[in-house]
C-alpha cells in the first residue's frame, strides 16, 4: 500500500464569523490567498470550517503544486490571525 502524502497549508486564517464579506475578502487577499469578489480561489484549494463555539471561520489554503503564490516563511506555512 502506498504511503499517503500529507502537505501543510500554505495559508491559514482565523477570521470572525460575524465579519461583513467585504472585510473578508480584504484580510484573505492581505493573507496572500488569490480570491474573486465572490471569495473563490483564483488557484490552488481553499477550505473554509467554522469553529465548534461558531465565533470564527478558519481558512485554509493550499497553494498549486510548485506555486508560490501565497506569501511564505520558509518553512512552508504561515499562520496570520485577526481578533
């Protein structure tokens, strides 16, 4: 059997679940994730869960394979939060 291969997002962010969209789309593009107005991504995989109290939205993005669109620490992710 082969060996699953798991790969880290290059982006996460945590974001009020009550923000106003358009303020949403703002912190996503200021994180480096490529969205349209409607907050689809532009490339790569991005995925949205809602944390269990319902008071944040934590996105994930994961940019194409060999991309770099998204800004980097080196390490291969970064994790950017606004309160």
């Amino acid at each position: 059997m082969a060996k699953a291969t798991h790969r880290k997002a290059t982006v996460t962010l945590k974001l009020p679940l009550d923000i106003p969209s358009d303020a949403e789309l703002t912190a996503l593009r200021d994180a480096g994730i490529p969205v349209d107005d409607r907050g689809v991504a532009a490339s790569g995989f991005l995925y949205m869960r809602t944390t269990s109290d319902y008071r944040s939205h934590i996105f994930r993005w994961f940019a194409n394979s060999g991309s770099m669109d998204g800004p980097m620490d080196g390490s291969g992710s970064e994790m950017a939060s606004m309160r």
